[in-house]
C-alpha cells in the first residue's frame, strides 16, 4: 500500500475508497489469524483516518 500517501488520501476519493477497503481486508484477515491486537491497532488508525478525513471535508 506504500502507492497512498496522505496527500493522495485527502485528494483522491477513490484512492481513498480503496484505501480504506484494503484496511479493512487486513483487519479481517489479522482477526482471522488470531492476531487480535494487531487488528485492533489496524482498527483505530483506520477510524482516526476517517474521522480526519470527515473533518477536512466539513472545511
């Protein structure tokens, strides 16, 4: 996923879309590995990342 960047992330909608989606196949795929604080810490950088990206759309 090194082809996103945070710029291109605030940018692009739909890098971001996929983005997201490829963030949450990792958490599935970490929780059915049975790494489950990993997929944890997957989970709330992913939330962070939408709630910041929710906040520069308000702007």
């Amino acid at each position: 996923m090194s082809e996103f960047d945070y710029r291109t992330l605030l940018a692009d909608k739909k890098a971001r879309s996929q983005f997201l989606f490829q963030q949450n196949r990792i958490i599935k795929l970490l929780t059915a590995k049975g790494f489950v604080e990993a997929a944890l810490i997957h989970a709330r950088k992913r939330k962070q990342l939408i709630e910041d990206f929710a906040l520069l759309a308000d702007d």
